[in-house]
C-alpha cells in the first residue's frame, strides 16, 4: 500500500525542478503526478473534496511497509530496544498500511522542507488528503482502496498570495534532487513521530514552517527572524549586534561580503524594532506601495525587498548549520558556552 498527499507547485517553480520521481527518503518519494492517478483521484471527488482553486501538480509518495521497516532499523542501529521501538511506532512492520495520520503529516512537512530550504519556493498544500493505491502481484498499479482526509492539518496554504509566491518564485533557481534529499535525511529525526526533539535547531525549523503558513507579511517577518535567533543567538545583551556579527562569519567568505551581510541584519532587525514597538508607519509616502512598512488595524505591510533579504539569509543559514555536522552536535547540546566558543574560533581563525 502506497500514501498519497497531494501538493501543488506552480509552473514557474516547476520549470526549475529536474525532478520527475525522487526517492528522498527510505519509502518516500517526491513524485509529479500522472495522469492515470488524477484519474483516480477524481473518482474520489465526491466524498473527498478539494477547492476549486487546489489543482496538484506532484505528491509525496509513502511506501508504507518500506518506510516503517526502515525506520525500524535506524532505530535499532541508534540503539533503541525493540519494545521501544514497536511502542512507538504504534505500527507492525508486517502491517499492509500506514494508518497513523500524525506520522504521515509529519513526513510531509519534512520533504517540504527539505525542499523550501534547499531553495525558497511557492508551494501550495491545499486541503491535502491521503489516497491509497493497491498493487497487483507484478507490482502495478491496479486499482484505488481508498481516500481519505488528514486528520492533522498540515496548514491550508504555503506562500498563498500573490506577493509572497513572487518573493518567493524570484528566490528560487532549479532544484537540485540531491541536496533536497541529503537535507531529508538531516531533517528527518527532527519529524520522527515517535518522540519530540527540542533545541536550537528544532525552535529555527518551527520559526520558518510558521512563517511559510503566513499571509500576514509583518508576522511572516517577525517569524521568521526567529530562526536567526534560534541559531545565533546566546545572550540577552547586544542581540542585533551578536546576531548580525555571527551571521556574517558563518555565511560570508570575505570581509566585504560580511560587511554587508552584517549591515544589513543590522538594517532588518530596525525593521523588526519598528513592527514590535509599534513604529511601523509609512512617513515618506503618501500611497502604499510594495515599499511601505506600515502596521494598522486593517492590514500591515513589510518592504518586499526586506521580506526577501530576511528570507534568503534565514534559508542560507538553515542550510549550512544542517551541513555542519559539528555545529549541529553543538547546537543539539543547548550549552550556551560551546556555541559561544565556536563562534569565538570561527571569528579569530
């Protein structure tokens, strides 16, 4: 038995995607859609509906028995006992099905973000809902078992206006199949249904989901300065300046490009100042624009320029603190002492 969550990417990112069919973990697969199985699925329309506006374009394909067994063995090889283990996933192997809704929602937003930080992109999610496809004893697909809807909300839309999906569509150059799957398998122990981890890292991917799920563009740039934070930051002293310096070091290869990426967090977190403390309004212009920082009672607007600088710094720093193994360990520890001696080293190499 195969699950299907269905997910929607427009054209414009789809033509920067060389991805057809992609294992991305053990049992899950980033798949285009074909048309046999939108067949399929219209069959099922009516008793599992979608909106009019949702039309998916590809779906992250779960290999129920081949995800749980592999699963299985990760956990033993991490040493985990077989009674944890069976405790846990709460699923036998052996089973043809994988009925945990939470499990299969969590998988998802793994492969999403593996795929959003490994270049920012529009993706829509809709009412994503589950279809399961039986398969004869030569292993094709012959028929539909059934369809149903996830019981645990995976948010309705991702990046669902129009002014977000162009940040982010500008963002985003073609999509490389292997760094998408190198960063799923970092992400994936930070989705395990099975147990809650909770550090830096964790607080930094909650931070951009969150800001992903957003329309609100002020509480999109507010969120997703938490991910700079979650990751940066040690003290309560000086944290704009601690932030912008270690960004910097971390992410820039020269001094003028650290000058300026340190300049400009500088310049964002004036914008966040502005948008917390209540001095988000437009002084220079009479009519809003896309340029206009304002806060009111009927809408709030953040600079797209500034959305755009905040996102791809925060993307960047996600992908290279997961492609640092040490640095994860640290991070992982949640002692303030190592991460500041690791930044100390990298400052004075």
């Amino acid at each position: 038995m195969s699950t299907y969550v269905l997910i929607s990417i427009p054209k414009s990112v789809r033509d920067k995607m060389d991805i057809t069919r992609c294992q991305v973990l053990p049992g899950v697969r980033l798949e285009k859609i074909s048309s046999y199985k939108l067949r399929l699925i219209d069959k099922y329309e009516s008793s599992v509906p979608t909106p009019a506006y949702f039309k998916p374009t590809h779906a992250v394909n779960i290999d129920d028995r081949e995800y749980i067994e592999n699963l299985a063995n990760r956990l033993r090889s991490e040493g985990c006992s077989e009674d944890i283990i069976k405790d846990r996933l709460h699923v036998d192997p052996k089973a043809s099905g994988l009925f945990d809704p939470g499990m299969i929602a969590n998988i998802t937003k793994c492969i999403i973000m593996s795929l959003v930080i490994t270049q920012p992109c529009h993706i829509d999610i809709g009412n994503a809902y589950l279809f399961r496809i039986a398969k004869n004893r030569s292993g094709h697909t012959n028929r539909c078992s059934g369809a149903m809807r996830m019981s645990v909300p995976l948010g309705s839309n991702v990046f669902p206006t129009l002014s977000t999906s162009a940040i982010y569509q500008e963002l985003a150059p073609r999509v490389n199949r292997n760094n998408i799957r190198r960063l799923a398998s970092i992400l994936e122990e930070y989705y395990r249904s099975i147990y809650w981890r909770s550090d830096r890292i964790a607080v930094a991917l909650n931070g951009f989901w969150t800001a992903l799920r957003l329309t609100d563009l002020a509480q999109l740039f507010l969120s997703m300065t938490i991910v700079l934070e979650a990751l940066l930051s040690t003290s309560n002293q000086e944290v704009t300046h601690q932030i912008a310096e270690r960004a910097a070091i971390l992410l820039a290869k020269n001094g003028t490009e650290r000058c300026n990426i340190y300049k400009k967090i500088k310049k964002l977190y004036g914008v966040r100042s502005k948008i917390v403390h209540g001095n988000a309004i437009s002084k220079k212009r009479k009519f809003m624009t896309r340029e206009s920082l304002i806060i009111s009672a009927k809408l709030s607007s953040v600079p797209v320029s500034e959305i755009k600088a905040l996102i791809g710094i925060a993307s960047k720093l996600l992908r290279t603190v997961l492609h640092n193994q040490s640095l994860v360990s640290i991070m992982q520890t949640r002692k303030n002492e190592k991460l500041n001696d690791f930044f100390l080293e990298l400052l004075f190499r």
